[in-house]
C-alpha cells in the first residue's frame, strides 16, 4: 500500500532520500517532533503500523506501548542492540535491519583509523596546521606490515576487515570462543585476552548489548600491551572507557582509535587531550554510497513488509 493512507512514525532525521520516499508514499509523524507523548499517543498511536528508526536512534518501549496496531519496524543500520527485540518479538513485531550493504564502508572505516592511529596522521596534521614544522621533526610512526591484527568479532564485516588487513601484509587472528570456524585459515584464539597479547592491532567489531558490555576490559587491555592498539568500530558499550582511559593514562597500550562511545554524542574529556587517540563521530557506514544503499534496504523491506507481510532481510 502506498497511497499515502498508512502512517509510520519515523523516529528522528534520518537520510534525507529515505525520508523523501517515505514523505511520498506514507503519512509520517516524527518521534523527534513529538512533546507530549500521551496526548500524541491518544490521537495518533493506534494508526502507525510502522516505525522507522536507526541503529543509533533505537526505540523507547514507552513509545511502543502506544502504538497498538504496530506491525513492523524497519532500522536503519545492522547493529540493533538499541531496539527492543525481545519486546517487539513478544508482540509478534516484525523488525529488519539492513545488513551486508555497509561491509565495505565500515572496514574501510576501520582500515582508515588503523592506518591513522599508527601512521599519526591526525598528530600530524595537526602539527603542520599549527605551523610546528619548520620548527622541528614530527615524531616517526609505526607500520602495519608484518604485524598481527586481531578481530574481535569475525562476522560479515570482520572478515572484510580481515581481508583488507590481510592486504597490507598483515598476520590474522581472531578470537572466537569454542571452536574456530571451519574453512578460515586465520589464527584462531578462543581467549580474548591471549588474541590481545598476540595482536599489534586489536580491532573490535561484535555486535552491541548485554552479551558483550565491556568485553574489552582493563584485563584485555594489559594484554594488548604497551606497544598495542585499539580500535573500535563495534560500539561504544563492547569497550570499558574508563578502563581504556586508565590503560591510555597508564601508558599501559599504544593507542586507541574510537568510531563509537559509551556515550555518544559524548566523548569523554581525557579522550579529547590525548595525543595518541583518534576519535571519529560514528561514521563506520557514513558513505554517500553505503548511506544510499541502507536507506533503499530500508524503504524495500517496509514497501514488501506492506505488500505482502514479509521482509527482506529480517532480524531473526
Ligand atoms: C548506524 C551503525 O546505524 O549499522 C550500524 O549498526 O552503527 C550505523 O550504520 C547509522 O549510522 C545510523 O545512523
């Protein structure tokens, strides 16, 4: 049905192609718009059937419980620890997520920040914006040549991260708990802390929630070591961030590179001043390519979720 008698509550700005679609063939109300949620929710919440909302953005029960006739959500980005799947599914909510079309994106997000922290780019720039250079040498940096990468986390995107890491002439490890996938060759750890003492480069990429909160731990960090790096492109809840402040403090790792934050849009202060960190406004998909491509998987699984009750790529 697109004859712009079905509403969708849309739960804030998201990417304006995905919006202008939506604006076209539904009647969309705006979570972000929304003051007072009880006298919105009496004269609107039993018409949405659909909800549209990011990884980032999530949804809020208090929001759901008013609308009685929701039948889907559709998220935009692959991670959705911030939805309420275990609500929705009580409800019989059907939820997608767009997944696989920002693989590329993210481990060029993760490739670039490795190669950033470790070249000093951002330092360096710095110091040639500050007008340091004719006044002195710029500190050496380190390579990844012959160096061990370690994923936390290989799935769709680990393994893209694994082979463009791979391509500079890195050695692979992973840590996965049990038993190593069968048919990969990389080096298999099923202790986190022993891939970390293993690893130059320790790149984190599981999926958010309960599951793995602060699975980077001070522990993990010791491990890594002094002349080890971290980077994260997973989210900001898989990283102890005062663990990590106190590790960076300590001297304790190398480096950190950070897409993602306990508290975003928050970065904490000792991150902002440290020298030897790279921080990045969660921007692990955010090309206009990848961007587009989420914003269509998004507006086709809703278009098919309408026809026909089915989605496109479900969150199962
Ligand atoms: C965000 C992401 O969802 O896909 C994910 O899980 O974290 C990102 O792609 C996207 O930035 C939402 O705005």
């Amino acid at each position: 049905m697109t004859d712009n008698t079905v509403d969708v509550l849309v739960w804030g700005a998201l990417n304006p192609s995905l919006m202008a679609n939506l604006q076209q063939h539904y009647q969309v109300h705006n979570r972000a718009e929304i003051t007072d949620l009880q006298a919105w929710g009496d004269s609107h919440g039993a018409k949405i059937t659909a909800v549209i909302t990011s990884g980032v953005f999530g949804t809020e029960i208090d929001v759901l419980e008013r609308l009685p006739n929701l039948k889907v959500v559709c998220s935009f980005g692959v991670g959705y620890d911030a939805i309420d799947i275990a609500y929705l599914a009580d409800r019989g909510i059907a939820v997608s997520n767009t997944p696989d079309v920002l693989n590329n994106a993210v481990a060029e997000t993760a490739m670039a920040l490795t190669l950033c922290l470790t070249r000093r780019i951002s330092e360096a720039e710095r110091f040639v914006r500050a007008g340091a250079w004719p006044t002195g040498k710029f500190p050496l940096g380190r390579q990844l040549t012959g160096k061990t990468c370690g994923i936390v986390g290989l799935g769709k995107i680990g393994k893209t991260i694994a082979q463009r890491a791979a391509a500079f002439e890195m050695n692979i490890a992973y840590f996965r708990r049990g038993e190593p996938y069968a048919g990969i060759d990389y080096t298999h750890y099923n202790d986190l802390a022993e891939l970390a003492r293993a690893a130059d480069y320790l790149i984190v990429i599981v999926p958010g929630g309960a599951g793995t909160q602060h699975l980077i731990n001070r522990e993990v960090l010791q491990a890594l070591g002094p002349d080890g790096f971290l980077i994260n492109v997973a989210r900001g809840s898989v990283v102890d961030e005062q663990a990590l402040i106190a590790a960076l403090q300590a001297k304790e790792i190398a480096g950190a590179a950070l897409d993602v934050f306990e508290n975003e849009p928050h970065v904490p202060s000792e991150l902002m001043s440290m020298d030897n960190v790279v921080l990045a406004p969660h921007i692990g998909s955010g090309t206009q390519e990848t961007r587009q491509a989420m914003a269509d998987l998004v507006f086709a699984n809703l278009q098919q979720f309408m026809a026909d009750g089915t989605l496109i790529t479900p969150v199962e």
